[in-house]
C-alpha cells in the first residue's frame, strides 16, 4: 500500500502527540474500487465500489499475527501471510478494479492505507478477484 489516509494519519497523530489513548482496529478488510481513491475518502464517502454481482469487502481475519508478518528487522514492512480471495462475480461484470484499500468495516467504516493496482485488472461475471500471500503489503516509512 503506498499511502496512508487521512483518517489514520490523524489517528497517529493523536495518539503520538496528544492524549489520545492508543488505538487498534478489531476488524481488517480488504475494498476493490473502480476509480482513483484518494487520501480523504472514506469508506462512505468518495470510495467507487463495485456494486451487486457478489461483490463485498473481503474480511482478512483480522489484525492478527496468523494474518499478517511481522516487520522484518527495521524497514517498518508487514504482508498478508494467507492468500485474499474476493467471492466470484456473479450475475454481472463488476468493471475495471484500478484501486485497493484496507478498511474497518465489511460496509462503510474508516479506510486505513490505499493503493493503486500496478495493473487495472477487469472482473467479468465468474472471474474471482485473488491476492497471493505477500502481495499486499503495508510499509511505514
């Protein structure tokens, strides 16, 4: 994921510098979109999903050591340690995926990191979006 939202960047922020208690989430999914996802879009707001045709948010397991690696010595790295698989488009096409995000909830909810695909990937009725494990990966740096 290349960059971090402004909802987490303000969330850090507040927990680093100001009285904050520290913060975690209790859920991790994973949003396909359609179009450019930018920095203040939310998961309610801003954000172009693909609609109907089976489409949902794919729950990774949440933020647990099973899920996710640990940082690898000091570059502030963590990947998906299982293989991410969307359900299968069903009943329709859900276009071209250009963006992905990682959120808080399975609908609406807070949008943590984004990213763009290196290659827009279009979904046709039967096809399945996958990640393989370590393909998704989150670099604080």
């Amino acid at each position: 994921m290349s960059e971090m939202s402004d909802f987490l960047e303000d969330r850090l922020i507040n927990v680093m510098f100001r009285t904050q208690v520290a913060w975690k989430p209790t859920d991790i999914y994973l949003l396909l979109a359609t179009a450019t996802i930018l920095d203040a879009d939310t998961g309610t707001v801003g954000i172009t999903e693909p609609v109907g045709n089976a489409y949902a948010r794919k729950d990774t397991g949440g933020p647990l050591d099973a899920e996710w690696d640990a940082t690898s010595g000091s570059d502030g790295l963590t990947a998906n340690t299982n293989v991410q698989t969307f359900a299968t488009a069903s009943g329709g096409n859900w276009g071209t995926i250009t963006d992905m995000a990682i959120c808080g909830a399975v609908t609406a909810g807070d949008v943590y990191f984004f990213t763009p695909l290196t290659t827009p990937k279009a979904i046709n009725d039967g096809d399945t979006a996958e990640f393989a494990a370590g393909a998704i990966t989150v670099t604080l740096a």
